[in-house]
C-alpha cells in the first residue's frame, strides 16, 4: 500500500513536535532523580554521623563499664583481704588468750614456788591433812574414834631444787608428819593421844641425773620401801596392802577371859614392806625399757636392793616391785607387789606378797599375801570414783601360830580441781589362835583428804 505523502509530512511533524517534550521530559526525570539521590546521601550521612556518635557513646559507656567492674573487682579484693585479716586477727586475739591463760598457768605455779636464801634454789611446799572417823564393834562394845588416817599421814614438805644443768639437778627433801590421833596407836585403852605427834619423814639431799641416776643420802625412802605397795586401783587413801593402818592400834577381845588381849591389829597384819624410811644412802639407776634399779646401805648395819617397772602395755597401764632386803632382826626378807589397770574400763587388779626369815631361834617365817580388785571410773564430771573389795591372809607376823584375816570395801570419791577425796567402807580383822577365842573386830569408817 502506498502511504500517502502527506501523511509521512504529518508524522515527521508530530515526532519534530514531541521529541522535545520527550527530551524535557526525560531530562526533568533525571533531574528529581539526583535530588532524591542527594538526599538519600544526607540521610546516609547523617545516620553514619548518628551511628559514629552512638559507636563513641558506647565506647565510652563501655569504658564507664569496665572501670566499674574494676572498682567491683577491687571491692571485691579488698573485702576479701579484710575477712583474711579479720580470720587472722581473730586467730591472733585467741592466740593472745591461749598465751594469757599460759601466763596466769606459769603464774599460779610460780606462786607455789618461793624462792630461798640461794638465788639457784627454788622451795616448793606442799602437803596435806587426812583426817577419819572410825566406828569399831570389837565383839564387846562399839566406840567412836576421831583420828588421822595413818593409811597417808597429814604432814607438810620442803622441797628444795637447783637446776645445774640440762640433766643435772641437786636437791632436797625435808617432810614432817604432825598427826593428832594417829588410827595406827589409837586403841580401846587410849582413846587420845593428848597432843600432836611429830615425826621426820624425810631429810635429805639429792643429786639427780637422767643420764646417770640419782644419789640420795639422809632420811628417807630405803631401795625397799614401797615394794609391797605398788597399787593403781585410786584408792591407797583408805585401802591398800597395809591394812593395819586404819586401825592398827586396836586390841583383839578374848571371850573366854572376856577381857582384851595384849594383842593388837599391828601385830597380826604387816605386808613386811622393805626396810622403811631410815637413815641411808641410796642409789637409783636410770629407766631403761620401764625398768629401775636400787639399792641402799642403811643404818644398824642393813642393806637392800629392789627392782621395779612400769609401762603401758596392751591397754593396760602397769606397774610392779621386788626387793630384797636384810632387816635387823631377820636373816633375809623378800616381798613385791603388781598392780594392773584396764585404761578404758579402769578395771583393775592389785597383788602383794612377801616373807621375812626371822633370826630368832625355830621362829617359823612370816608371811603374807594381799590382793584387791576395783573399778576406777568417770562417773561424775568433777572427779572419779573408786570402789574396791581386798583381802589379806598373814601368818606368824609377830607370833608363831598366829593367823590373820582381814577384808574390806570401800568407796574413793574424787574432787580433782581441789585435791580433795572422800572416802568411807568397812574393813574386817580376824585373829586365829589356839589359845584364844578372839571376835572379829569391824571398823566403819569415812573421812576426807585434802592435798595443798
């Protein structure tokens, strides 16, 4: 089809028209573009300006955060080092206490110790008063005895003591009896005494090594003495293998004459104990595996020597004695005691024995034997409590033909804080001879020591 020229004019024209409608068009499109760009970057620098300063504020909140944590941290520490230091200063107070009470400890002590003439030598004193009631039926009448308990006599002691050295010590000894009614003199005959007895007990000088033994020379204990006597039942006071002690002075009643006899507890009882306390020189070796050895050269020409031990041993606590001995008026003695103490029962068991071979003509030998059960027990908080049953065969102690019997029990309560023991029981004495017809004699007793 041949389009018409005039219609090409007419096109040419219409496009000339509108191209630059088109072009203005156009251009004004890229205008409003470039302004909504230019826009779009403020906005992103702004934001960009909003977010450094956010990036600055949180870098300084984190700043302020970190130092906070910081001074938590510090707090923290110093808290801690506080409670170490108060830890330790409450530690240091206790110690402070714990070296107080030690003080006021040395300071009591130092108080019981008075210091003599010589600056070396320290005195301490001590002793104790032991008094007893004892109620004794002699088979004929009943009396009423206030003594002082001869089983441990009241007396006072000076002991003197010089530290040389580490190991080597000089000392002294000087212990007095003073009893008023001793329960070994008083009898149905003489009630009293009349006045205070006063006897030596020891006077004497030691020299003391732990390496080398000890010397001891004066008045005092022979190697011997104690020997029939070791006991760990607590309750010596008032019960041990010298059972005339509690009453020694007391006569047997005959029936038939119906009168006493001229026979005493003393003479039917002894537990033939060494050689005493007599004048002497004594020597003790160290302890070796719980072992010592003495021996003495007394007054009167006598002599003895004695062993004794003592150790812990499968729970037990132990201990025993043997001496020999040549006392005046015999060829030869021997005797010895063993005492025993289960540790966490206190049961305990106590034996004694011994013979003395007399140097008169066909006397027969003396003999005698002791033993003693008990319970040594925590039964109160203030002290333990002892309860013991004994008895003890004799023979020809002073007298051929002559048999003694005696048993007893008895009560021990302790007061530990004041040295102080109370004690009371019953013991029984019977006399076996041919030519009397002799009552028992039964003796109640209770009495009380006191230790300073």
């Amino acid at each position: 089809m041949v389009v018409p020229k005039r219609w090409l004019h007419a096109v040419v024209l219409a496009i000339v028209v509108q191209a630059p409608l088109v072009i203005s068009a156009r251009a004004q499109t890229v205008t409003v573009d470039a302004a909504i760009l230019q826009q779009l970057q403020d906005v992103i620098q702004q934001q960009q300006e909003q977010l450094q300063k956010q990036s600055e504020q949180l870098k300084s909140q984190s700043e302020v955060l970190d130092s906070l944590q910081q001074q938590v941290n510090d707090l923290s520490r110093t808290a801690s080092e506080a409670q170490s230091q108060a830890s330790e200063a409450k530690t240091t107070a206790q110690q402070a206490i714990d070296t107080a009470e030690k003080a006021e400890t040395v300071a009591q002590a130092d108080k019981k110790v008075v210091t003599s003439g010589q600056e070396r030598i320290k005195v301490a004193i001590s002793g104790q008063i032991n008094r007893m009631i004892n109620v004794a039926d002699d088979g004929d009448e009943t009396k009423v005895y206030h003594v002082d308990n001869d089983n441990s006599s009241s007396r006072i002691r000076f002991v003197g003591t010089g530290q040389v050295s580490e190991d080597f010590i000089i000392g002294t000894n000087l212990e007095v009896e003073l009893q008023s009614n001793d329960s070994s003199n008083i009898s149905q005959i003489n009630e009293s005494e009349g006045s205070v007895s006063f006897k030596d007990r020891r006077s004497e000088v030691f020299f003391k090594s732990e390496a080398l033994g000890m010397i001891s020379i004066g008045q005092g204990w022979t190697a011997s003495d104690s020997t029939s006597e070791v006991d760990l039942s607590g309750a010596s006071v008032i019960s041990y293998s010298s059972v005339a002690d509690l009453a020694g002075g007391l006569f047997f009643f005959d029936n038939d004459a119906d009168a006493l006899t001229d026979t005493q507890v003393k003479n039917v009882f002894s537990n033939l104990d060494g050689l005493g306390r007599k004048d002497r020189l004594r020597y003790d070796t160290p302890e070796f595996y719980g072992f010592m050895a003495s021996a003495s050269t007394i007054e009167d020409q006598q002599y003895d020597v004695a062993l004794r031990w003592g150790a812990e041993v499968a729970g037990f606590q132990a201990g025993a004695a043997v001496a020999y001995s040549d006392p005046k008026g015999s060829d030869y003695r021997i005797n010895g005691s063993a005492s025993a103490i289960h540790l966490d029962t206190g049961l305990n068991l106590t034996f004694a024995a011994g013979m003395d071979d007399p140097d008169e003509g066909d006397r027969d030998d003396a003999t005698f034997w002791y033993v003693k059960g008990g319970w040594l027990a925590d039964h109160f908080d203030f002290g333990k409590t002892a309860l013991v049953v004994d008895y003890m065969e004799t023979a020809d102690i002073s007298t051929d033909g002559d048999d003694g019997q005696s048993y007893g029990f008895f009560v021990v309560q302790y007061l530990e804080d004041y040295g102080t023991e109370f004690f009371g029981g019953v013991r029984v004495y019977d006399l076996d001879r041919s030519d009397l017809n002799t009552d028992e004699i039964i003796v109640g007793n209770f009495g009380t020591r006191v230790k300073f």
